[in-house]
C-alpha cells in the first residue's frame, strides 16, 4: 500500500509542446515536509509546479496527492478543488485592493475548515508586514509584495503549498530572517511545501530534501547534506560550484595521488580499481590551512565572507583550489603569498568520477 503523502511518477513536465523536464520521479513521504527543487533559471522548475497546481496537464506518468491521483493522461482535477496553493514569483497581488484585502481573500478558502491552526494576525507577525496592510501593491515594494502573496497563500492552509522563488525580491540582510520565520510557520502548520529557487544556501536551509533539476532531467534527489557531501555526478559538482574537480589515481582502498597534493587518503563513497583514472572533488573545508607544511601554494584570490575567508590557491600545474580558513586566523595571506596546506591530507568521504 502506498502511504507517501505526495508523489510524481514518471511525469514529462511541458508547456506550448514542449518537453522542460523528462521522466520525473519522487515522493514527499509525511505530511509536513518541505521539499526544495533548485536549479537555473529557465530549465522547468515553475513547469513543474504549474503542472502540479492544475494549471499544466500532464500527457504521462501520474501525481497522486493524499492517496488519490490528482493528474495523469486521463484524470485532471481542476485547479480549485486540488486544495493547493501557489505563490508565483512575480507580484500577483490585486491592484485594486489594499495588502489587507488581498492576503484575507485566503481565508475564504478556509470558511469550511473548523480547525484554523493560525490566525490572520500571527502570519502578519510571523512576516513584519502590519506596516502595509492599508497600502496598495503599487504603494510597496517587490520584497513586500512578495512577502504579502507569501501570507494569502499560508492563511488559506492548503494541503500542499507551492512556492516559485519565494524569497527572491527580499533583501539580502533580512533574507535569513525570513526564511527562519517561514521555516517556523511551515513547521508549525505542518504544511506540505514545494519551493522552487536557485539559491543553493536557501535549499539547503529550508529542505528536508533537495532535487537538483539540470538539462531537462531531475539528477539528484536526497537530502541536503548528501546533495552537497555526496554529489551523484559532475553535473550537479558544477551547478553547485563549492569545489574543484582535479585529476588523480586511485592508489589503495583508501588513498589516492595527485601530482601536486601529493597522496589523499579518506573513505571512498564509491569505490574504484587500484590504478583507476579519476577526478576528485574538493571541496573548500576539504584542505586545512598550516604555515609550517612543506606543501606551499600561491594564492592568486581572497574572498571574505565575515565568518571565513575562501582563498583560491594556484599548483604548480595550474589547478585553481578553493579553501576555507575562519576570518580569525593569526596569519592573513595577500595575493601572491605562500599559503601552505597541512599534510598528511585526508578527507572524511572521497567524491570521485
């Protein structure tokens, strides 16, 4: 018996004819979870959501939500009795009414549920919007309004709630805010969520699972930590862009060498012959800084980001690798410095393809 509270089965997401994403496959197992489908932009990800709201049709495969099939080649229900709620990423707010107006037109959705888990006054709070309820969309800005659809969609409790770049018009400094105020609500409520983004760092925050969505083909599903530790192709490497691929050989069970690290040790995630030709994943934490290792590299960039600096080292073949160094070590290095790297290297869980 299935007992997934949501799940797509071999769906073709398209829209005008055409084929944005192929053969999609996953579940949301229990109610409540929070589900983040990252990607770049124009690959699909708002196909996806269209096609779960109703608003695409589906010509393959299914989508089954609380045990009943929602959409396949031969059922669609409408739009208005799936009890799900969609946030688009543009303003989609009423011009013609206040913010107030527009975020309690959710509740008459709500006027058959007896069970009204929060109130139109705790989302306001939960989202610091009480100081544009008597204003119009035009009157407030695109974080605002973003925030305002945010509310209309939350008051209306929907068994599942579709958010497309939910954040994205928000300011940088009140963005992690936020996006722990959302997390908290979402908690709260225990509302089902499918948010769409391209922000790496929001995913991996908010999602009990992550899909990464790259050339038409949903490439990894799983959860955050395996989606960045454990990458299942060099396609999502990239896309995520936190490290460097660079060549060596597989040497033992255990290790590997490359010509200007020398040897690696760790625990292969997937192991390779003795001998093999590969490429290794390092990732920024992977190398740790040490002045008085004999392995010295230049640093050719200095990126700093508060609480840490990421240097760009360069070897003597030419490889540009990332490392991480907390912001409170005693010996900043400048451009063109000698940066030396501790030996022996070792890395908890080695990445190869």
């Amino acid at each position: 018996m299935n007992n997934n509270f949501f799940e797509i089965k071999n769906v073709d997401f398209s829209v005008g004819g055409k084929t944005k994403v192929r053969n999609v496959s996953f579940v949301i197992e229990k109610e409540g979870d929070i589900i983040c489908l990252l990607g770049p932009s124009g690959i699909g990800k708002t196909t996806i959501l269209r096609s779960i709201a109703g608003l695409e049709k589906i010509g393959n495969g299914s989508i089954e939500l609380n045990g009943k099939i929602i959409s396949s080649e031969k059922v669609n229900v409408e739009p208005e009795d799936r009890n799900i709620s969609l946030a688009f990423q543009e303003n989609s707010l009423f011009p013609h009414y206040t913010i107030e107006k527009n975020i309690l037109l959710g509740t008459e959705r709500n006027k058959g549920k007896k069970d009204q888990k929060i109130s139109f006054k705790e989302i306001i709070e939960l989202l610091n919007i009480s100081q544009i309820l008597n204003k119009y969309p035009h009157q407030i800005s695109a974080g605002e309004a973003q925030r305002a659809s945010l509310a209309r969609s939350l008051i209306t409790q929907p068994d599942l709630l579709l958010l497309d770049e939910p954040l994205s018009n928000v300011d940088q400094s009140f963005k992690e805010e936020i996006q722990v105020r959302l997390k908290k609500i979402l908690n709260t409520l225990k509302i089902t969520t499918i948010i769409v983004t391209h922000d790496s760092y929001e995913a991996f925050y908010l999602g009990s699972k992550c899909g990464i969505i790259l050339n038409k083909e949903l490439k990894q599903f799983d959860d955050p930590y395996k989606v960045y530790h454990f990458p299942n192709s060099i396609e999502v490497v990239n896309f995520l862009n936190r490290g460097i691929l660079i060549p060596a050989e597989v040497t033992s069970p255990k290790s590997l060498e490359n010509e200007d690290l020398g040897t690696i040790t760790g625990n292969f995630i997937k192991p390779f012959p003795i001998g093999s030709k590969v490429k290794l994943l390092i990732q920024p934490e992977d190398l740790q800084h040490d002045d008085k290792s004999n392995l010295q590299l230049e640093v050719v960039d200095r990126k700093f980001r508060g609480t840490n600096f990421i240097y760009t080292l360069k070897t003597l073949n030419h490889l540009l690798i990332p490392v991480f160094v907390h912001s409170h070590h005693i010996h900043q290095h400048e451009i063109d410095e000698k940066f030396g790297i501790k030996r022996p290297i070792h890395i908890d869980h080695i990445v190869c393809f």
